[in-house]
C-alpha cells in the first residue's frame, strides 16, 4: 500500500454563490491524495500500474473548470472522476482551498476536505 499526493494544484476558477464571482473569478489551490497499493507499479516500473499524476490534474482542471455555487461539490466531483478513473484505489481526500474569499473581513483562505 501507499499514497501519492498532488498537491498545490493552482487554477482560476468561477464557483461561489454570489454573482459576481461567476464574472471576475477567483484564484483556487487543490490538493489530492490518493491511497492506493503501488506494489505492481514498484516491481514493473511502468506507469500503467500506478496512479498517473498528469491524469489527476487533468481531472481536477477539467472538474474545476465546471462552475460551482459551493466548493463542497466541486470536491465532490473531483472525488467522484478520480473514483471512476481509479476504482482499484483504496481511497481519495480532496481538498479545495479559495484564496481571499469575498467576505466582510480579512481572511486569507477558506477550505473543504471530501474524502471517499
């Protein structure tokens, strides 16, 4: 067994529930991991056997490219890809952060953790 974890995985995005926010957009930063057995992908070398980390950011700039009211569901989804690309995983953690969120007040990030 093992993990593999993208992490960092910056993007511009257009979720939130305030109008605005579909027109301007936001700056986001998501991070995957994914737990996994790697022992085939350790003994063939091949990237076939393991959990490639293009593909998990092809999937979560596709996912985040979908408009969302709530970053809950774009984790979601995001969860939900890895999960149909990758069934053999064991389990997936996404987190979704929005960097300076809209709000009466100073905050430099708000996140959302889905695991399944």
């Amino acid at each position: 067994m093992g993990k593999i974890e993208v992490s960092g995985i910056r993007v511009r995005a257009f979720h939130g529930c305030l109008p605005e926010e579909a027109i301007i957009g936001g700056e986001y930063i998501v991070d995957v991991l994914i737990d996994s057995d790697f022992s085939k992908a350790s003994q063939t070398d091949e990237l076939i056997d393991t959990i490639d980390y293009c593909v998990v950011f092809q999937i979560v700039k596709a996912e985040m490219a979908i408009r969302s009211k709530l970053i809950e569901h774009v984790a979601q989804r995001i969860v939900s890809s890895l999960r149909n690309k990758y069934p053999n995983a064991k389990s997936f953690s996404v987190k979704v952060i929005k960097l300076v969120p809209p709000m009466n007040g100073a905050v430099d990030a708000v996140a959302v953790i889905i695991e399944g």
